[in-house]
C-alpha cells in the first residue's frame, strides 16, 4: 500500500559551479547627511530596459529603518 506522502527525492549532475566567480553589483551614494539634492541627473548609455532600485536608511543611536523601493525603467533611442 501506498502512502500519499511518499517521499520525492531528485537530483541534478552538472559540471562544478564557481558561485563566487559573479562580482556582486555595487550600489552609489547619492546623498549623505551633509548634502542636499534638488536634482540627480544620470544618463543611460544605450536603450534597453532596466531594473532600478533607491535604497533608503534613515539611523540614529536608537535605531535603524530602511525602505526598497524598484522601478523599471524603459529608455527608447
């Protein structure tokens, strides 16, 4: 007899995989306590559709808060 939790198990065989060999992207500060900014300009070198994201910390000695926030954008020639 058959239980209906039987147990699936799968495997998958490929050649070694460096995890380490993608360098990770790296953000931009863009405004810091001490500055102000009415305006960022930044220029996409060439069409195409790109995912963007603004993080946002606000800390003080009681603490922490963060926010994400993603766009995607779409830039024409």
């Amino acid at each position: 007899m058959l239980s209906s939790s039987v147990a699936n198990e799968q495997w998958v065989v490929t050649k070694p995989l460096q995890c380490n060999s993608v360098v990770p992207d790296n953000g931009v500060t863009i405004k810091g306590i001490s500055t102000q900014m009415n305006v960022y300009p930044y220029v996409f070198s060439k069409p195409g559709v790109y995912k963007i994201a603004f993080i946002g910390i606000n800390a003080n000695a009681y603490g922490q808060k963060s926010v994400v926030r993603q766009l995607t954008l779409t830039i024409n020639k």
